[in-house]
C-alpha cells in the first residue's frame, strides 16, 4: 500500500509544487510519501519545474486502498472517483473547507492565507526541517503565482514573508521579475484549443445540488483572447452540456490591469448579475479589481444556491 500526496483534478502550480514539497517533508520525517498528480500540468508549472530540475509527480488517478495526503482543496468532486475509498493522513489548504469527510484523525493545516505552498512552509518551520534550493525555489514560485505577485487580495503578510525566505534559500533576489517571467509563459495561447483554455485551470463546484464550473486564465494580457471570446464561449456551452453545469463561468484575469473579464453560460443569469451587482452584456462583464475566484466569485455565487 502506496501513500501518495497529491492536490486537486487539473491541477495547478501551486497543488503540483505542493505535493512534490510534502512528499520531501514526510520523507525527511521518516515516512515514506510519493508525489502525484490527477492530470495534465500547465505551461506555468512546467516552466517551474525546468527552472529548479523539479521531477514531474506521477500519475495516479484511482486511490482506494492507499493512504494519501491531499494539497489545496478539501472538496470531494476535486478528487479521485473513489477517494472516499482511501485514508486521509492529511490536508494542507487554504480554501474553505469542502465536503470530503474522513474515518480516522488526521493532520490538519488549513489557514486563510494566499498560498498552500505558504501553509507547507509553515509545516516545514514547524518541524525544523530544512527546504532543499530546488524545492524551494518551486514553493516560491507557487506563492508567487497564487498571489499573483501579492496583487491578490487573498495575499497576506505570511504569504510575502514566505517567499522572501524562500528566495534566501535560492539566492534569488529579483523574484518579482521571476513571476513575471512565469506569468508570460502562463499566458502562451498561440496554438491552443478552445478547450485547452476552457480547462487550464478549472474547478467545478457543488453548490447545493447544482453544479457550477469556473475557470480562471490569468494572463499579462487578456486582450490576446478578444478575437476568439465567441469561440471560447461555444465550447463553453458545449462543457455545460456535457458536465451537466447549472452555470459556467470564465474569468480572464488580466493580472496587469488588475481585474477580470467574466464570461458566462448559465441556466439563471440574474443570479450571476445579482451576486456581482451587474448587468451582463453579451453575457460578460468587466469585474474591476477581481483577481482571486476563491475570495472574489464563489463566495458571492455559492449563496445564491
């Protein structure tokens, strides 16, 4: 029986980076963990895996009868089909808590905080462990991301402390100008499906027994995508069919202007203009100032069902 740790489907920097940081925690505490993914990375993580010789974490999509640790998100529809078929060690997040439900104690570390990867360092200070060069320039640069270099309101103080730590230990010190670099490669769209884009970071949420999908491509500049907004849409529709969504939703975030264009699909738009006090148009919007979907859009959606 394998444990494995892992982070949520389509997974991101900061669920990929975080595996791969507790896995080397637990190992360095006697426990032997295996770093794994649900699916595909993003160009983001990949470009953070190059730059700091980080191994891509293996596959694993079913984990009944492992024991497994779970990275940035504690609800169920984010996981393995049968993850209540596997014992939960522990959680390391920094979302609302979900629905997944566990049979044994376990660790918990879950802070209100701008990054898992911050929450894992904590872990790491915790038990005096030392962060090895290469994981912690992947750990900063998931912070990094997940703040969108602090611009997020869901960026704290522990979150800018962690990475200017981190850099330390990397020898960094322009770690802005790293971000930066992250961001262009996370904006690279030449080539790319509809599709692609529809899914780079997209998590569907259960909100009272109606499904609600939510993408988010934050990208140094949205206007890239203006061309191709009635393709994007199409394909939008076409995954609300097929995921059987009450809503789906797409955030351009433009992390330079420092706001999102909301696109949606919907079964009741005026539940999205009445949670953002808007009036869609073309069935967008320009939300001013909306970087974060987890502070920022499901907190306003999730009680209107």
């Amino acid at each position: 029986m394998a444990t494995y740790a892992f982070g949520h489907k389509i997974p991101d920097s900061d669920s990929i980076v975080g595996a791969i940081a507790i896995s080397y925690l637990k190992n360095q505490l006697g426990e032997e963990v295996i770093p794994a993914r649900q699916g595909d990375i993003s160009a983001e993580t990949e470009f953070i895996l190059n730059k700091f010789g980080g191994k891509l974490p293996e596959l694993v999509t079913s984990v009944a009868g492992h024991n497994v640790y779970i990275v940035d998100s504690t609800d169920k529809i984010h996981f393995q089909d049968d993850i209540d078929e596997a014992t939960i060690l522990g959680i390391f997040d920094h979302h609302k808590l979900g629905d997944l439900t566990t049979s044994t104690p376990l660790e918990m570390w879950v802070r209100p905080i701008g990054c898992s990867n911050t929450v894992i360092k904590e872990v790491y200070d915790y038990h005096g462990v030392e962060i090895p060069k290469d994981i912690a320039g992947m750990m900063m640069c998931a912070i990094l991301s997940d703040t969108v270099i602090f611009k997020s309101p869901t960026c704290t103080k522990v979150d800018t402390k962690a990475v200017k730590e981190l850099a330390k230990i990397v020898g960094i010190e322009d770690y802005k100008a790293l971000g930066m670099e992250m961001f262009i490669a996370k904006s690279q769209v030449d080539g790319a499906s509809s599709r692609n884009l529809n899914t780079r970071d997209y998590k569907a949420f259960d909100m009272n027994g109606s499904k609600v999908g939510v993408n988010q491509l934050e990208m140094v500049d949205i206007s890239v995508l203006e061309s191709r907004k009635e393709e994007i849409m199409a394909d939008m529709k076409a995954m609300k069919e097929e995921n059987g969504l009450h809503t789906m939703i797409v955030l351009l975030t433009d992390i330079m202007k420092e706001g999102s264009q909301l696109l949606a699909v919907s079964d009741d738009y005026s539940k999205i203009e009445s949670a953002f006090d808007c009036k869609l148009e073309n069935n967008q919007v320009w939300l001013d100032g909306v970087l974060s979907r987890k502070k920022q859009i499901i907190p306003f959606i999730q009680p209107l069902f």
